[in-house]
C-alpha cells in the first residue's frame, strides 16, 4: 500500500515538472520555431531534441524539492509554504559579513555551538542594518505545528570542497534573508536544515553546521517530522524511476522527430 502511494507520489512530481502534453508540445514547437532561424549543420531534430533535454536536465535540478515537498504534504501538520522558488530577498551586511567569516574561517568542533549561538544572534539582531538586496533560490520552506524551517535539499554530500563551502555559504544566507523577510524573531521560531538524500557522509562532522540539528542526511528527515511514507520505500522507488523515464523520453524524442519532419 505504502508502495502505491508512493509511486503516485512520484509520478505526480515527475509530471509536476515535466508539464502537460499541451505544454510539451508548445515547448517542442518553440524549439523547431527557434531552431529553424538558424544556419546549422546538424539536422533540426536532433537540435531540437538537444535543446529539449537541456531545458529537462535544469529542471530535474529541482526534482528532489518537488518529490519531499509533495511527500510532505501527504503528513497532517505540517505545511509546504515554498517550494523551488527565486525570491528577491533583503540580508543585513553585516550579518552577511558575519555568514561569509563563519564560512572562510572554519573552527574547532568543540567551539562550533558557540560560534552558531553568535551567528544566530547576528541574523535575529533587531538593530537597523545596511541591506543588499539578493536574489536567492529557496528550495524548500515548511511547517509544523511548532516551527517554520528553511530546507536546503541536495541528493548527496560529495561536492568538491570549493562547492560544499558554496552549498553552506547560500543556505544560511538564504535562511538570514527569509528570517528577516518573515520577521521570526529566533532560531527557535525558525529552523535552519541543509538535508542530503543519500545518507552517504562525506564531509562529516560538518565544520560550518551541527550533524543532527542542522545537518540531516537520508531517514533522519523522515523521522524528524514523522513523515506518513518511509524512507526506504522512497529510496526503491526512486532506483526505479530511470527505467520510467526512459519510457517518456522515448515518446518524447518520436514525437520531437514526427514534428521536425512535418514542420
């Protein structure tokens, strides 16, 4: 049962992202109108079909967003507010410069709930700051009965360390800005989580975050908020979505050719 659920689950955020037959077929003739313009030597269908994949690739970017948010509110009491959107957002200067210090200059474990405790008093400061002005993408936003938390969401944790600073640098800037946008006063009004998929550790214990609190990886989400689908189902099922894929993408590229030969 807990199977079925979940492959529907999943196929609603495969066709959430992937568009209605209607929007697929505007998409694939905006293509060959654009592609048609141009002097090229490679027949238009593959063209087409390129840029088509392309514009899937970015979008299966937000995938996972899509999938927990939509897992999320299959569970009574909790809330998806935002999910895989470009705000523009306003971060206090000074709390940014504070953000960029924590992340250049790593401390010691045993002093890194200190230097939190300052990070989160800096983002909760009631004083009047200088703002820049951001444009930030908010993976996930949600809510229970007791907290709001921002969600940062990666499959895995095995970026470059260049990108893992990256991937820290913008959670907590993002988490700053919607704390001041939505004026929660405390990091007890409004959680910070940076969530990895895949259980894997490889940057571990985090130098920037607390593993447990803000960092969560694989079950441990699931089990946080006591989500009604298990971790492991959704794990199965998501080994099983290429072979589902291939089936639409398949359709896809006959139709990408069908259209280019009439066109």
């Amino acid at each position: 049962m807990e199977d079925d659920k979940i492959r529907k689950i999943i196929e609603r955020s495969v066709g959430d992202l992937l568009g209605t037959e209607e929007q697929v077929r505007k998409k694939l003739k905006d293509l060959l109108i654009k592609h048609k313009k141009k002097v090229h030597f490679a027949p238009i269908k593959y063209r087409v079909l390129g840029g088509f994949l392309q514009s899937l690739n970015i979008k299966f970017g937000n995938f996972l967003e899509v999938l927990l948010a939509n897992i999320i509110k299959e569970t009574s009491g909790l809330t998806v507010l935002m999910v895989s959107e470009k705000k523009d957002l306003a971060l206090g200067k000074e709390c940014e410069r504070l953000i960029n210090s924590h992340i250049d200059h790593r401390v010691p474990k045993e002093k890194l709930k200190k230097a939190l405790d300052d990070l989160y008093r800096a983002i909760f400061s009631e004083e009047k700051q200088k703002i820049n002005e951001k444009k930030l993408d908010v993976d996930l936003l949600i809510a229970d009965t007791q907290r709001h938390y921002y969600v940062e969401v990666k499959y895995n944790d095995d970026h470059d360390t260049g990108k893992f600073e990256d991937i820290n640098r913008k959670a907590i800037k993002t988490y700053a800005a919607l704390a001041n946008e939505l004026n929660f006063k405390s990091e007890q009004d409004f959680g910070l989580i940076i969530y990895y998929f895949n259980p894997h550790k490889r940057y571990y214990p985090s130098p920037y975050l607390r593993d447990g609190v803000e960092v969560l990886r694989g079950d441990e989400l699931f089990k946080k908020f006591n989500l009604d689908i298990n971790y492991k189902v959704v794990e199965d099922e998501l080994s099983r979505l290429n072979r589902k894929l291939e089936n639409n993408f398949d359709y896809y590229t006959e139709l990408i050719f069908k259209m280019a030969k009439n066109s």
